[in-house]
C-alpha cells in the first residue's frame, strides 16, 4: 500500500465520524491499539522535541524499509503518533521524504488539536523525515 493509499483510508475513516468527540475516541483508540514501546527504546535520544507530552519514537530499517514505532504518555498523543505511523512506516526513506502529509489537514488535525498539539504534531512529522533523511544517506555511502 502506498502513502497516499494509507492516507486516503484514514480521512475515509475519519469522514465517517461528523462528531469531534469521536474523533478523538478514534485517535484514542487508536493509540491503545498500538503495541507498547520497548522499553529499551524509551531513552531522551528518542524522545520528540517540541511535544508538550512525552512521545519517543524509534526507527530502524528492514530491508530497504523504515519502520517506525512510538509511545506517548498522553492518551491522544498516542493516537496521533499511531496514525502517522500507520501512514509512513513500511515505506522506503526516498517515499517518506516524497511524501505530502495531506491527511492531516483533510481530517482537521491542525485546526481541532490545541495548539500545543499542533506544534507536538509537527514535531513529530519533522523527527519522521529526520529519520528518512539520515537513513537516506546512510544508504547513499
């Protein structure tokens, strides 16, 4: 499945909801849903800079793939950080890099999340393409 395929299936999911409140059910939902960090990857090297909360997020390669996992200590942040893995991870650095996050203005993340959630989710995308880059040119030497 590609990015955008994965994005469209989220405002699909999302679209089908008219109330906010169950929205964020979803995004919490979501979060619970999303097996738990290795413990051995919640250090201070993982965690996101500019979240208001604790969110840590590891990245590794499998095969020409980077996979991500996360966890946060607050329950929307959670599923924020869930549904941007379940969009980007599986996809190769060059693909996540390419990519345009469009389904974070399709669903109203941005205008719907107070405004430290919105500067935690950029946050969160800038570390994601972080990590394409640098594994990018690891693969490049």
């Amino acid at each position: 499945m590609t990015i955008n395929e994965a994005q469209d299936i989220v405002i699909e999911d999302f679209s089908e909801l008219e109330d906010w409140m169950d929205k964020y059910q979803l995004l919490i939902d979501l979060g619970s849903d999303q097996l738990p960090l290795d413990e051995k990857y919640k250090i201070n090297a993982n965690l996101i800079e500019g979240c208001q909360s604790r969110v840590w997020l590891h990245a590794e390669m499998q095969g020409d793939k980077l996979v991500f996992s996360a966890e946060s200590d607050a329950v929307i942040v959670k599923g924020i950080i869930a549904l941007l893995i379940q969009v980007i991870s599986g996809h190769t650095p060059e693909e996540i890099l390419a990519s345009d996050l469009y389904f974070i203005k399709e669903v109203g993340l941005t205008e719907h999340l107070s405004p430290t959630r919105s500067n935690g989710l950029l946050s969160m995308v800038k570390q994601i393409r972080m990590y394409a880059l640098a594994y990018q040119a690891k693969q490049q030497k």
